[in-house]
C-alpha cells in the first residue's frame, strides 16, 4: 500500500524536514482562512452586489496562499503519481467556467463564479500539498471539527436569545453583524423560525450538522483518550438538537441515506458502535427538543434571562448525560464487541449485514415519526415537517419543476453552457409558472447549466476518480491508515449528496470544505506511478509557471475587484446621507471604469443621472446615463433592472414607441412577471389609443395586436395555473392586474367587441373596484371619474400602508404595498388619459374638475409634480365657495410649495378669502410624506 507521499520517501522525508516551519506557517493562514470564511454570508456566490466583496477577498487571498504554497513546494513536488496529476486536473475545473465566459448570460454573475472556482482548485492544492504531512494533517482535522463545533454553538446561542454576545464574537472581523446581531442567524419563513447559525439558509445549516454529526461520532470512536471521548460525545446532542431546528426535511430525509452508505465503509465493531452512540445521543435529544424549541421561540421574541438559563440546562444537562454515556461505551462496550467479533470481521461480506438490517431499521423509523402519532413526542413544529413529507408536498413538486425546467436551459446550451450564474439570469424564461428561485436546489443540474456537459464531465470525472480511488483502497485495508482520508470522505460524502436537493455549493465555505476534504482524501489514496515520464523539470517548472501567472492575473483581477466594489459600496451609502449629485455620481464611475458591464452601479448612476435631468432638463445627464445603460447591456442583456431603466430613459425622451419596444422584446425574457406584461399591455394600448386619434390604422392595428397578444398570454397563464396541482405553490402573483384590466378592454372597445371589453373590465377590476364593472357605465364620465378616484383613494392607502411596514421594519409588506400603490395610480393615470382622449375626439366626455383633482392628487403621490400641477391648473374655477374647487386650487398650491417654485399669490390669497383655515391644509399637503 502506497504512503500518502510524493515521490520518493527519502526525498520527501528531507523536504519535510526543511520546511517544517514554513509548512506550519503556511497551514496555520490556511486554516485561519477557512475561519474567516466561515462567517462571511457574503461567500455566497455572488449573485448580487451585496455578496460579491467578500467572493473577491477570498479569490485574492487564495492567490495569495496558491502562490505561497508554489514557492514553498516547487522543489519537493513531483510528477510521479496519480495523485500529482490531480493538482494539474484541479486547475481545469475554473479553465471550464473561464471557458463559459464565451457566451456567458450574465459576464458579472460569471465573472464571480470563476472567483469562486478558482477559490476552490487553490483550496484543492493547497490542501494537497499541506496534508500530506501527517502532523499538519492531525492539525486540519482538529481545527476543522473545532470549527464546526463553534458553528454549533454560535447557532444555539442565536436560537437562545444570546444574538448580542453572539453578535459581538464575531462582529470585530463579520461585516454580517448588524446593529449588533448576527443576519439572520435564526430565519423566518413559512414555517417559523428555523435555525440557520452562519449560513443564513437553513437547508445548508442542516446538511452542514448532517456532515459533521458523522464527523463527531467518528472522532469518538477514533479517540483513544478520555477526554477526546467526552468532547466528542458531549457534541453530539447539540449537533443533532440544531439538526431538528433547522427543520429541514431534506436533511432528516437524507440523514439515513448518508448514515447507510457510511456504514458500507465500516467493519462491524465500529458499525455498531456507530449505531449505539447515534441512538444514545438521539434519545437524549428527543427528550430536551421541545423544550429547548419552545424556549427558543420565546426568547427570539423577547429575552429573559432564566428562560436562557433553563435552555442552556436542558442543552448541557443531556449533553452531559449523552457524553458519560458514550464514554462508558467507549471504555467497556466498544473493547467487548472487538473480543467478540474479532474473528467476524475478516470474513468476506460481513460489513453488508448490519447496513441491510439499518435500512430495515431507518424504516421503521420513519413510520413511526412520519405515519403515526409517535411524532407528538417532537414540537409542533418539527412533527408538521415530518408529517409533510411525501412526494405531493409542494417543495418536492416544486424541485421536480426546477428541474424539468432547467433541463429545457441545459438544451439550448449544452456544450459549453452559459456560465456562472446562468440560471439566476435565465429561469424566468423557461420557469413554468411564476416561483422565484434564483437557484435549481441541485448542485449538479445547476453546474450542468453554468459549464455545461464538457464542465460536468471535467468535474464529475474529477470527484469520483477521487471517490473510486479511495473508496477502494479503503474498503480493501488491513491496517488504520486510511483513517485520516475517511475524516474527509464523511464531510464531502454529506454534503455533495445533500446537494443533489439543494444549493449547498453556492455558499463558498461549503465548498471550500468539500475541495479540502477531496484533497484529504487524494493525500490518503493510492497513488499508482504514472505510465508517461511526467516527472521532468521542464514540465513541473511550466506547470509552476502557467500555475505563477493565472494566479498572479487573478490577484490582479481581484484587487481591481475588490476596490470596485468597495467603491460601489460606497456610493450606496452616498445616497443615503448626500445630496450632492457629483460626490454620489463619483465611487460608481471609479467602480465602472474597473467593470463597466457592473449591473447595480449602472442602475444607480442611471437613476441619478435621470433625476438630475429631471431637475435640470440638461439633456448631458439624460445621455450621459443612457451611455452607462447601453454599456453594461452589452454583457448584462437579461438585466430587468437595466432594462426597465432603458424603458424610462425612452420615456423621459418622450420616446414612448421606443420604450414600448423595451418591452415588447424583452417580454419573453419574463413570461410570468405579471409587472412586466402589464407595462407591456399598458403602453401598447395607449399608443394605440393615439394611432387611433391620428386615424392612423396601421399603426393602431399593430399596437392593439401587440396588446392583444400579450392579454392572451396573461389569460393563458391563469389558465394554466389552475392546472398545477393543489399542493403546487404557483409561486410570484400572476392575475389580470387593473392596469391589464383598464387596458385590455380600452383596445377591444376600440375594436368594436364591446362584450370582450366588458368581460376584460370585469377580470381585470379587482381588490377595490369590483363596483366599477357595470358593462352599461362603461367609458362614460361618471366612470371614468369613479375609477380614477378609487385609484387615488386605493393607492394613497397603499402608500400610507407601506409607510408603516417600513417604520416598523417589515421590508416584504412595504414592498408588496408599494407595488400595489404603483399599480393603483397607473390605472387612474391610464383612465384619465382614456378620459381626455374620448373627450378630444368629442365622444361625449366631460373632464370635469373633480377627475383632473383626484388625477393631480395621483400625480402628486407619484412624486411627478410638474404633471401635477399641470393638471390641476386645469381644474382652476373662480368659484370658491365650491369645496371641489377649492381642493384643486389647495393642492395646486401644496404642489407649488413642495416643487419651491413661484405661487400663485393672486390664487392663495383668493383661497384664504374664501376660508383662512386653507393656509394650514395647503401645509399639510406639502408636507405630506411620499
């Protein structure tokens, strides 16, 4: 059996020998890395701006620790072994995503993964050049398991109300502590709150707990000292009490899973020792979950300090209990069944028998927790998650979708795929229906997706040359060697096969730790010599050379990045306390000169180049944010943000037709954005409406087809969800909104089927307007003027609604009621434009002040106050002990007060005449909250 070394022994011996200090010095970077990395959130992969620094903090530091270990193992490398080709093969698994940068969805999203692989592979050869060192490699394993443990503990003390201590741990190095509490530590969703620790996401904190439970048990097993023993034992319950608070049905579904194929690698003695420390710990957590759940509950609502307490008893008392009795069993049950079964385990076969009987075992099991009432003994919570496992509940139905649906990407795409981050930029084209999931929930199908088969192929054929290899050696030894190499099999086995129903991957730490447990593993396998004379100097010095120079061009990439970045940041907190338009404009140029295709710092500068235009009318700004717009779509095509920037670049040109056109052919990037297709509906229809003024028929014909279609496959839409079955979630709202509604019907009245227009009303008027349906009071004054006020009157509720939610914090209800808000006053200001249309072409429709009121209330709300006040200045009358007209001419002049603008002082002081209390309105008007 060949010693996890390189080349020759003596040689390597020598080499170990000279560089002990600077291998300790550089193992002990590496492992302080991994702890940084460890509590980053922002080591997600890099979808968005707010994750991306800490992505390139990694990528440079990685650099740093590759071109360190290059330096340090140049002359003791060799190119003798299986092994050593795999330090070469690690390099192809960022060479592929580099590759996918050729016709990349998204170049930014790509460009992050790349980061993130080239993080990986520099994880990977490091890892294989330290461990093989046995004392750095004893070193690795313990840090590595005192870090999870920490990760443990960092959890509970989130869960028992200690976030501020927790918090304050972590937060001189963390930029995830805010306001002294660790993000989202502890998570909120449907289903209550769900332990998370450092991942924010409580599926990847379960297979995380699932791996690392393995870990403990295997620890306590491989201990030979008392203390160890108790540690590891000690461990065991808060890693599986953490594993039920994840409430995670993936993790308990696949705990099994995981737990048999290990067990496949263990002789019968360590079999049942696994079995009877795993029961042992799980007897003791059962009996503590629904209190510490319940304890836990309460303290994330308001803290008290004994509830703290009694939780932390419940926790150390059966830890306490669970860690002597594994002890004892260590000392007096695990030497008997070695006396005992000695003899068993050189016999063929004789590890298959205790596995077959688990599965049996795991069965029952399941039965009894998720068939029968035997689940009450859990919290409510956690036996509803049990109860709900089955192949119809709506997150199965919902992975089977993702899946289905990525497939569809995976064709047109196959080869090369479409990069980093491809299905974050492209699901909303294939989804089939409207959920919202910037991940496929299978690492696998989404790696397929970004790199596509000859990706895959490289990395599949990477992992399981690594797998074979060591799993057949292991299988087949006679002494306890391999045991360092089945330390590392247990975390990576755990979490790639977790990530077959999830995005584990997609956080960076996960990842890290499953290329250093490959390398774990590639140091403790056979090493066959190689056929092919690869150990020449030529060749290791190119492989160090080309190795020098991509990772040198990467630091620099990386540093640029990171300043980008950091400049972006910047900018962001600007806007928050400046009003100076070029000390905002100035961090986002400096971050776009570095990338320019940098999708959130084009949206800004954007916004803030358009609002000055709108302040100044200086058409510079309008173009100089056009040029910024254009530039990162070039790379960022499927970007809705830039794209409805664009559409509003147009519109402010008073280029309506070319931003209708925005939509029009970006409308298949977003088939289930119901937003976007009602823009789409909204501005075909309207420009239909002045074709038709114009008596242009062409032009009219082709906008109310354009409107038409897209009102079809709204209708379609609806239609097929309704298909889907119950227990499916559709996921994003879809619903024929107002605005649809509104304009919908407008065309179809102007196409003379009066009944299809009455019928699009009626489906579209909803959630406020359902009076406003009479097919006989269609397109006349009083309804035109009873829709615009029901939308001024519905959206400034909507308004004062998402104030609230935003005092108190509740961002996803302030949101929802912004959106709403928009959506209300679009339908009033289409309405009014439908009103004043019928009225030029004399179709009997009067605008009467009260509708030029409510619409320049609308536009006032909408923060659009040149508009406003010019609709109101029509809705002037000199008679003002009518209380309409005075409300026109009050708001006219709260109009001219917030614009700080000339007043009408003929006007005011008429108003004033008329009633003295008008000067203390009109304030309040203009002082109005928008």
């Amino acid at each position: 059996m060949s010693k996890p070394v390189y080349g020759k022994q003596a040689a390597s011996v020598q080499a170990t020998d000279k560089l002990s200090v600077a291998a300790w010095t550089l193992c002990a970077a590496f492992l302080l890395f991994l702890g940084w990395a460890a509590f980053q959130i922002g080591l997600f992969n890099g979808m968005t701006a707010d994750f991306e620094k800490p992505i390139y903090v990694a990528a440079l530091l990685s650099c740093l620790l590759l071109l360190a270990a290059a330096v340090l193992y140049f002359r003791a490398f060799r190119l003798e072994g299986q092994r050593d080709l795999l330090s070469l093969a690690a390099l192809l698994l960022p060479l592929t995503y580099a590759l996918s940068l050729f016709g990349a969805a998204s170049r930014y999203m790509a460009m992050n993964m790349l980061f993130t692989q080239f993080t990986y592979a520099a994880v990977f050869i490091v890892s294989i050049l330290l461990l093989r060192h046995k004392r750095l490699n004893s070193a690795v394993q313990h840090y590595v398991l005192a870090l999870a443990y920490l990760i443990v503990g960092f959890g509970l003390l989130n869960w028992l109300g200690s976030w501020k201590l927790a918090g304050s741990l972590v937060g001189w190095f963390s930029k995830t502590v805010i306001n002294g509490q660790y993000n989202a530590a502890v998570m909120t969703d449907s289903n209550g709150l769900r332990l998370t620790s450092v991942f924010q996401y409580a599926n990847t904190y379960a297979a995380f707990l699932m791996a690392f439970l393995f870990v403990a048990v295997f620890a306590l097993i491989r201990s030979r000292k008392w203390p160890g023993q108790l540690l590891h034992g000690f461990m065991l319950v808060p890693i599986i009490v953490s594993l039920l608070l994840t409430l995670s049905r993936g993790g308990l579904v696949l705990l099994p899973v995981v737990f048999i194929l290990l067990l496949l690698f263990l002789k019968p003695v360590q079999q049942i020792l696994w079995i009877v420390h795993l029961a042992i710990a799980g007897l003791c957590s059962l009996l503590i979950t629904s209190p510490v759940t319940r304890l836990g509950l309460e303290l994330n609502a308001e803290f008290n300090s004994s509830a703290a307490l009694k939780g932390w008893g419940y926790l150390l008392g059966a830890s306490a209990i669970a860690a002597a009795l594994c002890l004892v069993v260590q000392r007096y049950l695990a030497p008997w069944l070695s006396r005992k079964l000695g003899r068993l385990e050189s016999r063929r076969m004789s590890g298959l028998w205790i596995p077959a009987i688990s599965v049996a075992g795991v069965v029952i099991i399941a039965f009894l927790f998720i068939g029968t009432s035997a689940r009450n003994i859990l919290p409510a919570n956690i036996g509803t998650r049990l109860e709900n496992i089955n192949f119809k509940q709506h997150s199965v139905l919902e992975r089977f979708t993702f899946y289905k649906d990525a497939m569809k990407v995976v064709k047109d795409y196959p080869v090369l795929g479409t990069g980093g981050g491809g299905w974050a930029t492209l699901y909303e084209h294939y989804q089939n229906n409207p959920y919202l999931s910037r991940q496929v929930h299978n690492f696998f199908l989404q790696y397929l997706i970004e790199v596509g088969i000859v990706g895959l192929l490289v990395f599949m054929g990477f992992i399981l040359f690594i797998f074979y290899k060591f799993s057949r050696e292991y299988l087949k030894r006679k002494t306890d060697d391999y045991s360092n190499g089945f330390f590392y099999l247990i975390i990576a086995l755990s979490i790639l096969v977790h990530s077959m129903l999830d995005f584990n991957l997609s956080f960076a730490f996960m990842g890290m730790l499953v290329f250093l447990s490959l390398g774990g593993m590639a140091v403790a396998m056979e090493s066959k010599p190689l056929r092919l004379q690869w150990n020449k100097l030529w060749i290791r010095a190119g492989y160090f050379t080309v190795l020098g120079i991509g990772t040198g061009y990467l630091l620099f990439l990386s540093m640029s990045y990171t300043r980008s970045s950091s400049e972006a940041g910047a900018g962001k907190k600007l806007i928050q306390v400046s009003q100076s338009y070029e000390e905002i404009k100035a961090p986002f140029v400096k971050a776009l000169s570095i990338r320019p295709y940098h999708p959130e710092s084009a949206v800004y500068l954007s916004i803030l180049d358009q609002k000055v235009y709108e302040q100044t009318k200086n058409e510079q700004f309008l173009e100089e944010g056009y040029a910024v717009l254009t530039r990162a779509l070039k790379d960022e095509p499927s970007n809705k943000e830039l794209l409805t920037q664009l559409a509003s670049y147009y519109d402010l040109k008073g280029q309506s037709a070319e931003a209708y056109q925005v939509y029009l052919d970006n409308a298949d990037k977003f088939m289930w954005d119901i937003n976007w297709y009602a823009g789409l509906i909204s501005r075909a229809s309207l420009l239909g409406q002045q074709a038709y003024s114009k008596q242009d028929e062409a032009g009219q014909q082709t906008y109310f087809a354009s409107a038409l279609a897209a009102y079809r496959h709204v209708t379609d839409g609806i239609a097929h969800l309704k298909s889907l079955p119950p227990e499916q979630m559709q996921g994003r709202e879809f619903f024929a909104t107002p605005t649809i509604g509104l304009s919908a019907g407008r065309v179809q009245f102007l196409s003379g089927d009066k009944d299809a227009a009455a019928a699009a009303v009626k489906q579209g008027f909803v959630n406020g307007y359902e009076d406003l349906t009479d097919s006989g009071g269609l397109w006349t004054t009083a309804w035109y003027s009873g829709v615009i006020a029901r939308s001024q009157e519905l959206g400034a509720a909507a308004l004062k609604r998402s104030q609230e939610a935003a005092a108190e914090g509740k961002l996803e209800i302030k949101d929802q009621e912004k959106l709403n808000m928009q959506r209300y006053f679009k339908t009033g200001l289409d309405a009014y434009t439908y009103a004043a249309a019928d009225r030029d072409a004399q179709q009997g429709i009067t605008v009467t002040p009260e509708l030029l009121l409510n619409t320049g209330k609308i536009q006032y709300m909408s923060q659009d106050m040149p508009a406003a006040e010019a609709t109101l200045k029509q809705g002037l009358s000199e008679d003002y002990s009518n209380p309409v007209n005075r409300e026109v001419a009050r708001w006219l002049l709260a109009v001219q007060q917030r614009m700080q603008s000339v007043q009408d002082q003929a006007l005011y002081q008429k108003l004033i005449a008329a009633d003295p209390e008008e000067a203390a309105r009109i304030s309040e008007i203009a002082g109005m909250p928008l």
